[in-house]
C-alpha cells in the first residue's frame, strides 16, 4: 500500500488510477442488469454545513465490517448508495463515534488528538459511501433505468459440443440473412422507439461461430443502423471456444466484437462437463484458441459455470485466468428441461460454498486490478445496487433462428412474436405469462434482507424451476449470503494493494 499511513485515511475504488475502467459487471452469458448506470452519488456536505446540521448522526445500521489485518476494516452499506471503503483505525475511531446518534458539533468537540486536522473531512467522505447517516433518514439508492438495450441473437441452433448444462434443445437450423436482417432492424427501431442510448448485441446458440460469416453480416448492418440513429453499439460473441482460426480473429478485433469463451475447468475438469459432439475432449481446442487470442491482444472473457461436476476444479480454472490476466466471471448452474436427466449436476450449498471459498483463496494469493464484485457472485454482484437482478422484461429480448422474441434465453421456445410484424421490446414487456421478473421489495424473503439489492432475489427462472414461484428468494439464498462476505474481502485487499490515499 502506497498511501500515507498518517491521519486518517478512507479508501475506495476511487483512489484507484482509471478505477471506473477496473469495475467488471458479469453480463456477457446473461441478461444484462436493469440498470447501467448505477445509483445516485449522494453530493457532498460541506464542514459548515455539517457543523451547523442540529440533528443526531449515526452508522447506519446495515454497515458491514470486516477486519482485513490489525490497521486496517473494510465498511460497506449494502443498501446504501456507496462503495465498499477501507478504512485504517483512525478513520475506523471516527466512524465508531456514531454507534449511537450523536451531532457532527458533539464529535468535533470531542475529537482526539491526531483527528483535528482531518475529522470534518473523514466524516465527509463516511456520509457519501452512507456509512453514517442522520438518525432516522437512511441512505436509500434511487435506481436509474437502464440506457441500453440488450439483445441475445441466436444466430444458430447448432452446436459442436453436447454439455449437459445447456437450455438450448440442438439441431442443424442456423438464421438466415433475411431474419437476420430483420431482427437487427428490429432491436434498433425498439432502441429508438422506447428512447435508449445504446445496444448491446450477444451472437449466441448453439454455437455462434458456426454461423460466423452471417454474424459479421448481421453486425456490419448494425453499425450502421445504430449510427444512422445516435446509438453506441457494443457485441459481443459467446462461443465455446472450439474453433476459432485466426482470420475470424482478426476479423472479430477488426468489427470491434468482444469475445466470451465458457470455460468450466482445466483439462478433465472441463473435458468430463463441455465434450464434444463425439463425447471427445474440448479442452485442449478451447486453450489453444485462447492462446491465439491472446496474442493476438483481442483478450476474452472467460465464463465459468460451476456444477456438482467441476466445484471441486473451480480454484484451478480461476488461477488458469489469473495467470494470463484474464477477466472471469463465476455462474451456477441453472436447471433446465434439457439437463433434467443429468442428476450429478446438481450441487449442495455446503459443496459450492467450499468450491467459491476455494476460488476466492486463489483471488487473494493472486489479487488483479479489477474488482471481482460484479463477476464472482453469480446472478449477484457488489458493485451496484439494482432491484431486479438482470433485464428480464425490462431491457433485454431473445431473438431465435426463426425471428421468435422470447423474454429470457433460458426460455427461447416459449415465443411471444416475431422480428417480422413487432417491437421486440414491447412484447416482452407487456407479457405476465412467464419469467416474471420482479423487483426485489416483491419476493418474500427478500423484502427485509440487508443483501435485497445485491442479488435482488438471484435468477426469476432458477427460482422458478425450483419452487414453482416467481415472488420467493432464491434456492441459492444461503449460498450468497455466505460468500458476499468472502468477496468483500478481497475488495478491500484490492483497495489496500492498489489505492492511493487522497
């Protein structure tokens, strides 16, 4: 840690040189959060403005502390509108003096030595990461709809493996030019209709790469859709990874397409959970393309779904990413109508608690720049508070092989409509039928939890599948609330390794 030990000092993402550029949101296999934007900074209040405040402050009562090493506590507000902060004792003595209501007057009065020169200006930053509060009047976030549209484009049905995960019932049809088209045309009149400021497209099956040459295709015309109407365009391909030959590489970096790869282990890990068509191993395939990748400087994201199959692996495929400083995200698996007959799948919440801690054990030994709140919680993360825990019927819409708008991948052939004669956007929408994806305030077991915004009741259909309600926290309730803790470590050990103290 590079900062000034002396004085009080609060830490955050911050204090980290291009720290905005370090938060990771895992969206690339799912739908995207509801909100992009995040909540509401609360402004600053000024040591006037405190000094002359009559009312009694306090901590906020949720505030959870975790001790990180003797000089140092990590302090986050989970339904708050601030970031985790580190704090050293000082600033720690500081915030303590709020554990009961007390006026900022009465703590100035009665500061100690060492807090005269840089009290006010620790209560100040405290008050906007909604550590302390005035007594009675909680920080709240306010939640800002998202200004990007999300669109999954299922450009073929095909796929070159068999993993007994999948949602995707496999045959040999793939889009064809003409759906396509339409489909892309579609999603930007709905981004412009219903007033967004972006889309996000994800080329998916199957197995998108099968279908490579109308995925280019398809997002030549959307850049140029999306310019001719004020609209920022991001893609991203999601692919096993099994063949990607350098020229679809280079033509991936040159179309500006990200990469996402699913990778569930190293080597048999892998093997025994994505095998080929044949039932031979993938393993191999998916690091070479990985490798070719990477030098080629197009690095992909790696996604990782953790089943009863691979929990014990997941600490090896997490220091495979670390090693080639690659971004990662973490995903339970979800059960499905497909994968029913496979009954190994299925984890237990002692068995994927171990798995995650072990993983994490790896993070800290190798501790990267970016944050791994947003990507190693599964449907949750750490880094915004949202209310619904993806875009399901608010911001995101399926589009299969056929041009059928369905709300949610998982639930790709229950259609609502077609590219060819609606708003895509609109149709899902308006649905009640199915993949009701409500806010967290809705959910028993959710209302009152500290962590409601955090996983915002975990993934509606997951729930669904397993209870036969859309209104119920998640199966995965307990898991979460054992590893937030264990994430938020690593949080602060990334602030202390890599903040600089204002």
């Amino acid at each position: 840690m590079s900062q000034v030990t002396r004085g009080a000092v609060v830490l955050s993402n911050e204090d980290i040189n291009g720290g905005a550029e370090l938060l990771l949101h895992n969206c690339e296999d799912c739908a995207c959060a509801v909100s992009s934007k995040g909540v509401t900074a609360i402004p600053a209040t000024s040591p006037a403005a405190a000094l002359a405040d009559d009312r009694a402050w306090t901590c906020a009562p949720e505030v959870v502390e975790i001790r990180l090493d003797p000089g140092h506590v990590l302090l986050f507000n989970p339904v708050g509108e601030g970031s985790p902060a580190v704090v050293n004792e000082l600033a720690y003595r500081i915030f303590r003096r709020f554990t009961e209501p007390v006026t900022v007057r009465d703590v100035v009065a009665g500061r100690l030595a060492g807090e005269a020169d840089d009290l006010m200006t620790t209560i100040g930053r405290l008050y906007q990461l909604s550590l302390v509060q005035p007594a009675g009047q909680p920080a709240r976030p306010a939640f800002a709809d998202s200004s990007v549209l999300t669109a999954w484009l299922h450009v073929t049905n095909a796929c070159n493996l068999r993993c007994p995960y999948c949602y995707v019932h496999k045959s040999a049809e793939g889009m064809n030019e003409a759906t396509g088209t339409a489909a892309v045309e579609a999603v930007v009149a709905s981004a412009v209709r219903h007033g967004f400021f972006a889309v996000k497209l994800k080329y998916a099956g199957g197995e998108a790469s099968l279908n490579h040459r109308l995925m280019v295709q398809l997002h030549r015309l959307a850049r140029q859709r999306t310019a001719q109407n004020g609209l920022r365009l991001d893609a991203t391909l999601l692919t096993n990874g099994v063949a990607l030959p350098m020229p679809l590489i280079e033509t991936l970096q040159a179309e500006g397409i990200k990469v996402m790869i699913s990778l569930d282990g190293v080597g048999e890990q892998h093997d025994k959970q994505r095998p080929t068509v044949n039932g031979r191993a993938s393993f191999p395939l998916v690091e070479a393309t990985i490798a070719r990748l990477v030098e080629r400087g197009l690095a992909p994201h790696l996604s990782i779904t953790v089943t009863n199959r691979n929990a014990d692996g997941l600490a090896d495929v997490v220091r495979f990413a670390l090693d080639r400083e690659l971004t990662f995200s973490l995903n339970f698996f979800r059960d499905n109508e497909c994968a029913a007959s496979f009954a190994d799948l299925q984890y237990t919440e002692n068995a994927i608690i171990e798995a995650m801690l072990k993983a994490f054990a790896v993070i800290e030994e190798r501790l990267p720049r970016w944050s791994v709140l947003g990507a190693v919680l599964d449907r949750g993360q750490l880094l915004e508070r949202r209310q619904r825990s993806c875009g399901v019927g608010q911001d995101y819409v399926v589009i299969d092989q056929r041009g059928g708008v369905a709300k949610c991948h998982m639930e790709i052939e229950r259609t609502l409509g077609n590219v060819f004669t609606s708003d895509p956007l609109r149709l899902v929408r308006a649905d009640r039928s199915s993949a009701l994806n409500l806010a967290a305030e809705e959910k028993e077991g959710c209302r009152n939890c500290a962590w409601r915004y955090s996983c915002s009741g975990g993934c509606t259909i997951a729930t669904f599948h397993a209870t036969g309600r859309y209104d119920i926290k998640s199966p995965n309730c307990n898991v979460y609330k054992a590893i937030y803790p264990a994430a938020l470590k690593l949080e602060g050990l990334r602030l202390l390794k890599y903040a600089t103290a204002r």
